[in-house]
C-alpha cells in the first residue's frame, strides 16, 4: 500500500518527529501534512521550521518541501481545521497517522479524555469522511493493560483491569473506540511501551517521561525508589517504533491488527541495571547508594513513574514477529542500546544543549 498523502497528528511529538523522516524516504512520492497547534509563544510556521531543522539534522538530505503543517487541535470539532483547509485535506489523506496525545502521567480523567478520547473521536471522524482513505493507524500504548501483570497479548485489551493514571484509562478507552470502529474504517493499532532515544547515536526530540526520573536519578538527586529493583522495564528505540510503524502501515497484512511496539520480553531491562547504568553512563557519581524499597519513598514527586516499578508483565509481540519477519529481530538488547541512550543525555545536558537548536527543547523537570 503506497502512503500517498499522510496527515500525521502529534507530528512535534517524540515519535512523530521520527516518523516524517521515514515516510519520506520510504515513498519518493508520498506527502505529508503535519495538524499542528500554535504554541503559546510561536506559531505553526515557526514551529514547522523547528521541526523541519530537527529533521533536517538527523537526515540530511531529504527534501522537506514534501512536508506541510495545518493549524488545527484534535479537541477541536473537525480537528480544528480552517474550512477551505479541511476540504483540501479531505481530498487528498490516504492515512492518518494519529499520535497526538496529553501524555502527562498527572493528568486528570476530565483532562485526559479530552484530548486523548475526544481527539481519537475527531480523527476517527475526520478518516470517515475521506473518500481516497486507506488507513488509520491508531497510535495507542501498551499500557492499555493498566495494572495487569504477567504476558499482555497484543489481541486483549479489556481484561477487567484497573489503571495506574488517567492516561491509561483515557487510552484505553480511545483504543476501544478504534476498535469499535474497524467495521467501517481500515484501522491499525501500534502500542509502543516506553520510548527512549534512538538505538545507534541516542538522539531524542524532547526529555519528557521516563528522562525526567532518569535525570534525577544520574544527578544523583534520588536516594529512594519504590519497588524491587527486579521489575523489568519493556524500553524501546524512537527508531525501532517509527519504522515499525511506517513498515507495517504500508502491509495489507496489518489491516485491522494491533501491534506491540516493544522491545518484547527477552529484551526487558531489569530496573536496577537502568539505574546503575543512570548513574555511570550519564556521568554523575552518587556518593550514596540507592535503595530499593517496599512501599512510598521520601522521593513523592517521582511517584507517578515509580508506580510502574511495581508490575512484573511482557508485552507479547507475536503479530511483530510474524508480520515484521527479520527486522523483528533488529531490536537492541538493554547493553546495546542504553550506551547511546545516556551518551546523548550526557553530551545534551538532558536536552539543555541540543544539537539541531541554539535554544533548548523540552527540557526534564519535576
Ligand atoms: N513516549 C512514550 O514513551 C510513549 C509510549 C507509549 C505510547 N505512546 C503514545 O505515542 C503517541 C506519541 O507520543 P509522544 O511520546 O510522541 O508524545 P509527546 O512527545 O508528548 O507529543 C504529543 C504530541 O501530541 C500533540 N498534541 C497534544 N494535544 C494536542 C491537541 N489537542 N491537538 C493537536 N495536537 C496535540 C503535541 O503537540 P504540542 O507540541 O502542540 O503539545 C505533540 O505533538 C501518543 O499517542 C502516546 O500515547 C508514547
């Protein structure tokens, strides 16, 4: 299936920034046209040019004028488009790519819902009403499974679970309208589980999620976690899961599958091994040692990611083996990839210094 004309959602995010790279360069002749918001302080011109450089960097050479951004907000009726503009739009998308999403792990239900659930409403409907549709690739996590533990089968989603935060529940949710819409749309599901830098040289758009503890940890700011420090954590490359992504959207084969994107179960890192190597590659020498401990540390700021410490799963990726076939077996082991990860950490001061901006990107607080 050839990608034609892509509208990406989330196209600024972590993953959609890797994304537009790999549609360009797997069709010579697709397009893409990124929905983006206006920033408080700079508008989509503005921020389609940052994007543009971040790409430009990391992949020189392509030719970008393939590349467009709408104003628009998923929340929004109609994605928020201008008129003239969604009419336009509507003609041409062949695939939606949607990837926006509130990813805040402190979000409220009310919040997260909005853009989470009712953004996945708006594009789902925005698909229906393209005639030259192909595709609507649903970009969901593989902690729809909440606090589940034990092997997640890509075919499950709801299991009876409960959920850790509100960004769960509400992609849950999203991920079952989807679901209920396959009857009428050609859909496909990606769960990615937690997405870190890229696997060869590290390089990461923003230091949002799992980098804000990791920081704090490799500064030597945190004395406590919660939670043994066996749990395995499922990390995957920004690399692995965009072209993934890019490769399975293009096959028949993916019509109306879901997906882990993860580095799947013989690949999980144990929690301890990530902050031993936290602390030694990323440059920071704690003079005390870290503890593991059972129950809440003195360290509540960081609680919202140290409840996924708790959970002994695996994310089962049967449908990536037999639908990605070898490049299946391209993904990183923790040894491997964790090096590149930290080393673009270290020499970015955590996204202080980034190599594509004089300015900084979303940098980690907390
Ligand atoms: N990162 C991970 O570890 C991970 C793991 C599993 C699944 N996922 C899923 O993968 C997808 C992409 O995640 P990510 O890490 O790339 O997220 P991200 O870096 O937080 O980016 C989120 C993107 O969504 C856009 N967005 C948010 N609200 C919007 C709205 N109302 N209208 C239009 N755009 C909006 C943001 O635009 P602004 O720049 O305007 O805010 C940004 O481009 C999400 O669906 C997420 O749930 C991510």
């Amino acid at each position: 299936m050839r990608l034609k004309h892509t509208l990406i959602t989330g196209g600024n995010g972590t993953l959609g920034r890797e994304v537009i790279p790999r549609i360009l360069q797997h069709d010579p002749d697709a397009t893409v046209t990124l929905l983006l918001r206006a920033g408080r302080t700079a508008g989509v011109p503005h921020r389609l040019e940052e994007l543009k450089r971040y790409v430009a960097h990391w992949w020189p050479g392509l030719d970008l004028t393939r590349v467009q951004a709408a104003q628009g907000d998923v929340t929004l009726r109609g994605l928020g488009l201008e008129s003239r503009e969604s009419e336009k739009l509507r003609s041409q998308v062949t695939t939606i790519i949607h990837a926006a999403a509130s990813t805040r792990l402190i979000d409220t239900l009310e919040r997260a819902n909005r853009t989470n659930l009712s953004g996945t409403a708006n594009a789902l409907r925005f698909a229906s009403l393209c005639p030259k549709f192909q595709r609507f690739a649903h970009i969901s996590t593989a902690f729809v499974s909440g606090d589940r533990t034990g092997r997640i089968c890509e075919s499950e989603l709801n299991c009876g679970q409960g959920f850790v935060n509100a960004y769960e529940r509400s992609k849950f949710e999203a991920e079952r309208l989807v679901r209920a819409h396959s009857r009428n749309l050609p859909i496909s599901i990606f769960r990615p589980s937690i997405i870190v830098g890229d696997s060869w040289d590290g390089h990461i758009g923003s230091f949002t999620n799992i980098y804000l503890p990791l920081k704090r940890i490799a500064r030597g700011d945190v004395r406590h976690i919660s939670g043994p420090g066996t749990t395995r954590l499922d990390l995957v490359p920004v690399d692995f899961v965009a072209e993934a992504l890019i490769r399975l959207v293009q096959s028949e084969r993916s019509l109306g599958r879901t997906y882990h994107l993860a580095a799947g179960p013989s690949r999980a890192t144990p929690v301890r091994q990530l902050v031993e190597q936290a602390v030694e590659l990323a440059g920071a020498h704690p003079e005390r040692p870290i503890h593991f401990v059972d129950g809440p540390t003195p360290e509540r700021h960081l609680s919202c990611f140290f409840a996924y410490l708790a959970q002994q799963r695996e994310f089962d990726d049967r449908n990536l083996w037999a639908d990605l076939g070898v490049f299946a077996a391209l993904r990183p082991s923790p040894q491997h990839l964790l090096p590149s990860v930290f080393d673009f950490c270290r020499s970015t001061h955590w996204g202080e210094k980034l190599p594509w901006e004089e300015k900084t990107c979303v940098a980690a607080t907390v």
